[in-house]
DNA sequence: GCCGTACCGTAACGTACGGTACGGTGAGGA
DNA sequence: TCCTCACCGTACCGTACGTTACGGTACGGC
C-alpha cells in the first residue's frame, strides 16, 4: 500500500527521511534530470522500495517537496514592545530570512521542478510549493504588519497587497534571474543591504 | 550545413518563420514536452528539415525564443516635453507593457521552459530570454529614468538599481505566480491599476 | 530530357528511463 | 529452526522520443 503522501499528516520514518534527503540533493545538482535509478543508488535502496513508498516519480518529487517545506522554519516575526523601531527591526529580519532562502539553491531547484511540470501537471507540485512558499511567508508576516497598523504606525488597505508590495521591493528580479540560471552571487553582505533597503522603501510608502 | 542559430543576424525565411510559428504554439500548449515529431506534423514539414535547420531540439527552442523575441517590440518610451505629468505617463505606459508581457502566455512558456533547461544547459537558454526579456526592458526605461533625473524630477544613485525596484514595485509575485501555475488572471483592467500604482509607488520614492 | 536541390512523409534505430519482477539477506518472532 | 517481513540489488520490460535514413515529389537550370 503506497503511503499517502498527499495528507498533510505525512510523517516519513528515519529511512525514509534519509531517502528524501538523497533525493533532495540529487535534485539540487541534476534538477529534473534526477532519475529513479539515481535516487536509489545514492540513497542505497532499491526502486522497489522507491515506487512502495511514494507510489511513482511524482509522488517522489511531491514528497521531497514536502520534506523540505517539513524542515525550513517560518522566520516567526513578534515584536514584543511595538514601536517604528522594533517594527522596522522585525519587518528588516523578516526580510534578510526570506532573501536568504529564496536565493538558497534548494529554493531555486524546487521552484525550477515546480515550475517545469506546472500546465501539464496533476499532483500539483506548483501550488504546494506557493503554498509552503509564498503564502506561507504572507501568512507570518501580516499579522505584523497589521500590529503595526493597529498601532498606528503603518497605514494601508489590505495587509496582502502591502506584503506583496514588500515582497516585490525585496526579491524584485533576483529570483527571476537566478531561475533563469543567471550567474548572480548574493552574499549575506548583500542580502542585508537588500532587506534593509527594502524595509527603508516599505516604511517610506506605508509608514503613517 | 546547419544555419548559425546562434548569430545575432539570424533571419529565417517565410517558411522557416511559419514552421517556428507552429512550433511555438505548441511550446504554449504543451510546454517542454513539445516533441519534434509534433513539431513537424503541426507545420507540416519533415522532421529531417527541422534537423537540417535547427541541428537539434535544442536548437529548436533557442530559434523560437529568439523568433519570439524578434517579433515582439519592446515598449519605447520617448517623452517629447519633459515634465512631471509626461514622465509620469511615459513610466506608467512602459509598466502597462511590461506586465502585459509577462502575465501573456507566451512569456511564462518561454521563461518556463528556460528556466526548466537552466542549470544544465549548454545553449543558454535562459540567457537568452534574460537578455531578450529583463535586461532589454532595463535599457528601454533606463533613458526614460535618467532624463528624468537630468531635469531634476527624479533622483537616485544608479538608473539599474531604481529600474530593478520599479520592477519590483510593478511585478511584485505575479510571475513567479504565473509560473507556478498558480491561476491568476490579469485582466486589462487590473493591469492598468497595477502600473498606475507601481508609477505612483515609485515616483514616491524616487520623486524629489 | 537530365541533374541537383529542397522539401515532405514515414519508417526505422538507439537509448534512456519509468515501472515491475524476482532472488537474496538479515532481523524479529513463535 | 522455521516463517514472515521489510528491504536491497539487479535484471528485465515497455515505451516514448530524439535522431537518422530513405523513398517520393516538385522545381529550376542546362
């Protein structure tokens, strides 16, 4: 019987973790070239166990998807005492964390495989990965926005179209470009320049 | 005598633009998965003209990116009386364009199936579509930004960081949405408001 | 007329890879 | 000791598809 990897209440065992593990690095370096075969001879198991536990070639890749989203942490934003300073902090730290990830080579291969079989695809590996991703990130850091604005410190609309707007002034086309396989080097130097230059431009638009 | 795809003066014949045509249509369709022998059957050709033209599926695709990209004419913005209200409409239209652009079809086909052969990729595709897409837009609006600056209506540092945070401000998560598959429909209307409100964000920061 | 060129349509080849089958091995349990 | 079970390793099957080969047609030049 083939594990059901599409509940959300999928716990893989150690072996199994040890498998996606292989498997998510043979995917960082081959991208969607990664073959079944492949997988099990880095991860020292048979196919046949492969196709047992996650069913087929999708269910592998949705599985390693969600073994990732499974071990990177929210950046978890709560400002205690809330004031433009401690707001600009948490709304800056929320920043460098996203930046970080999302230029990190796990993020790119994932969203590069997500991407390749979005239009033609049934397991819906793009919409787990907006939903782990994108969403996800929109989901922690509204309700900071919001304290903010409920503070009086920040004025707008809809929290959603104010993260969006700083999700935009942070990544603006780096992930682009480094999906398209542009050779762009973000060091932690740069990606704290980015993040504060974005919380700068944020507060400048939204801040009261 | 395989044609050199890869020179810039590359000019396909009537037939060979008809056979591209088709094959793009396909690449919308079915994305990556688009086969060669689909390819000669929906144009009408024989696989063994495609090869003689194209030297190979790589070169298949590389010839419809740089087809694509030929016939598409980038936004040109001139304002002819430079003041606050014209460059206002100049940035504007030139977003209108953009994001009209990047949520079409055939742009999230071409830059998905790009960034599906990025990584492991010999012919550059995305290179190709970075050229042809983000960098090309960054020289269409980077005189717009620097009159700008000259007459004193705008100011920043370098015209390619303000450019990337227009960028920014006008696509937000749209196409890395777009790419996900994620079914997000940008009418007229709603980029009309996206380029207004990305002109004024921006204005508002860059504006002196 | 004859040749060369360019092309179409189709058949065929080779291979990579998803998926399956099967024998072998080691652990635990009666 | 024997059975069962989970798993490894590997050989195997079927198919899709990139690539090549080849026969046939139209046409322009001599």
């Amino acid at each position: 019987m083939t594990l059901n990897i599409a509940s959300s209440d999928f716990l893989p065992t150690r072996r199994q973790g040890e498998v996606l593990d292989a498997a998510l690095q043979l995917l960082v370096e081959d991208g969607d070239r990664l073959t079944m075969s492949a997988v099990a001879r880095e991860a020292s198991c048979s196919k046949e166990t492969l196709y047992k536990w996650f069913g087929d070639r999708e269910g592998l890749l949705t599985a390693i998807v969600k073994w990732q989203a499974s071990k990177v942490g929210m950046p978890r934003v709560e400002p205690d005492k809330l004031n433009a300073q401690s707001l600009r902090k948490s709304i800056e730290s929320f920043g460098r964390n996203l930046l970080s990830v999302l230029s990190g080579d796990i993020s790119v291969a994932l969203n590069r495989v997500a991407i390749s079989h979005a239009g033609t695809d049934r397991s819906g590996l793009g919409r787990i990965v907006l939903e782990n991703g994108r969403f996800a990130m929109g989901q922690r850091l509204k309700p900071v926005l919001e304290a903010g604005r409920d503070a009086g410190l920040l004025g707008f609309e809809d929290a959603e179209g104010a993260f969006c707007t700083f999700f935009g002034l942070l990544v603006r086309d780096t992930q682009i470009r480094l999906l398209l396989g542009d050779d762009l080097v973000l060091g932690k130097q740069a990606i704290e320049r980015e993040a504060a230059r974005a919380t700068e431009q944020f507060i400048s638009l939204y801040g009261t």
